[in-house]
C-alpha cells in the first residue's frame, strides 16, 4: 500500500490535522510528524541551534521540535521505511494565499517535500466563522490524493489548495496572487490574531486581488501549482540592458543571456 506523511504547522493536536487523517483512512499508510506546537508563520525555517526532541505517541504519530520543514525532513531520513509516495500538509486553520505563501509553515512543508522529489499538497482552509468545519476539505483533499496516488509522473509536483468557507461551487486552477496585504503590529509588537489567522477577504479590492483570491471569493477551490526555481527570467534581460555597467553579459544558446 502507498504512503502518506502528514504533518502542519498548527500543531500535533490541530483539528484540522485530524480531519485529514480520518479523511485517508483506507486509501494508504499513514504516517504523522507534526510539530509539538503551533508554528504559523516560521516559513521555510529549519532548526540549526539546537537539538531536535522526537517524541513517538504511538507507531504511527510523532511529535517533533522542530519546524513544519524540520518535521518533513526528519520523517523522509529517520521515520519512514521507504520515501513517502504523497505528502500532505495541513488542513491549515485559515488561508494562505498570495504572499502570505512566504509566510506560511504549512506551505513550507510541502515546499520541502517537493524538493525531495515527493508529490505534495498543502491544504489550507478559509475562517469565516468557528467551530472551524473541515468537512469540505477534508473530502476534497482525499480525492485529490487519490488521484494523484493513481499518476505517474508527478514527482516533485507541489500544489497549494485553499478551500473556501461553506459549500465550494466549483474548483479552479489557479496563479499565485500578489495582492496588497502586509502583516501589521500593534504597539506591543504582535500581530493581531485577525490578520495571522486569514486575510481580510471580504474587504479586499477586486484590482489588488489575483486569481486565488478571486476562486475563494468566488466560493471556488483554489489549485495553485507551485514551482521551485523562484527566478524572473523576464527580469534577465532588461537587468543586462539597464544596467550595462555592472553585469557584463554573453550569451549561451542553451541558458540565454548569463551575467
């Protein structure tokens, strides 16, 4: 039978973890390595100063030190007999969507699950209101596993999902947003629980959104594939051409203009 890790940035005790569990019982072997904590916001940290503590609740649940990419990587060389064939990371408490991607633990893992050459999902789940109810999500992100445990072909393959609040009317494929949403603190220097939690949706400008956005405010599940080579290639040339004096360009058939 295939293999599933799981893990999140919301913690080893995170509802919306056991949700995605219960939701793959009977389509693969389960292994769990999530944090021992919540650790929202830690993007694409690794623990490098201190010792990481594994604690093992039972053969297939662990809880770790670490961060959401300390808890996949540790899973891939230390827990796992053989590599996971799927990694799913989440049901994350709120969105992430637009650059809230570089924030974002739970994106983070499958980022890093990715870069191991395993298919990965990260899931994320928009608030409107609590109880937060997984339902949906949790429905939608079996489907999709299954799928993707059924493909060839997919190695690598990293793809950011948000779920929107209530029944979703349809699912889209979509691009990574760019709209305006800076973090704010308040005079104690935090973040107020709003602005970590999920982005302010129903307030946002219909010009400052891109296509994830719309999706979820469409009541539609957002896919955004996600690729590792973060380059502007578009960039490339007119750097070269603005700024002749520092970059010295030649040109490589097979790569195009190199600095």
């Amino acid at each position: 039978m295939a293999l599933i890790l799981l893990t999140n940035d919301d913690g080893i005790e995170a509802s919306g973890l056991r949700s995605l569990e219960l939701s793959l019982q009977g389509l693969a072997d389960l292994l769990v390595v999530a944090p021992d904590r919540e650790r929202s916001a830690v993007s694409h940290g690794l623990t490098i100063h201190s010792p990481l503590e594994l604690i093992t609740l039972d053969p297939r649940h662990h809880r770790l030190s670490g961060t959401p990419a300390d808890c996949v990587i540790f899973a891939i060389m230390h827990l796992a007999a053989v590599p996971p064939d799927l990694v799913i990371s989440g049901i994350n408490h709120g969105a992430n969507l637009g650059d809230n991607l570089m924030y974002s633990g739970t994106v983070a893992a499958a980022r890093e699950a990715s870069r191991h050459g395993i298919p990965s999902i990260a899931i994320s789940q928009v608030i409107k209101e609590k109880p937060i109810n997984f339902q949906e999500a949790a429905k939608f992100v079996r489907h999709l596993a299954e799928e993707m445990l059924g493909k060839k072909g997919l190695s690598g393959i990293c793809l950011n999902v948000n779920v929107p609040s209530g029944r979703p009317r349809g699912v889209k494929i979509t691009r990574q947003g760019c709209a305006v949403h800076l973090p704010e603190f308040s005079a104690s220097g935090r973040l107020s629980p709003l602005e970590r939690s999920r982005h302010r949706l129903d307030h946002a400008k219909k010009s400052e959104i891109a296509e994830d956005f719309h999706a979820v405010i469409d009541q539609c599940i957002s896919v955004t594939p996600l690729q590792r080579d973060q380059t502007d290639f578009l960039s490339v040339p007119s750097l070269a051409e603005e700024i002749p004096g520092i970059f010295r360009v030649r040109r490589n058939p097979r790569m195009g203009l190199i600095p």
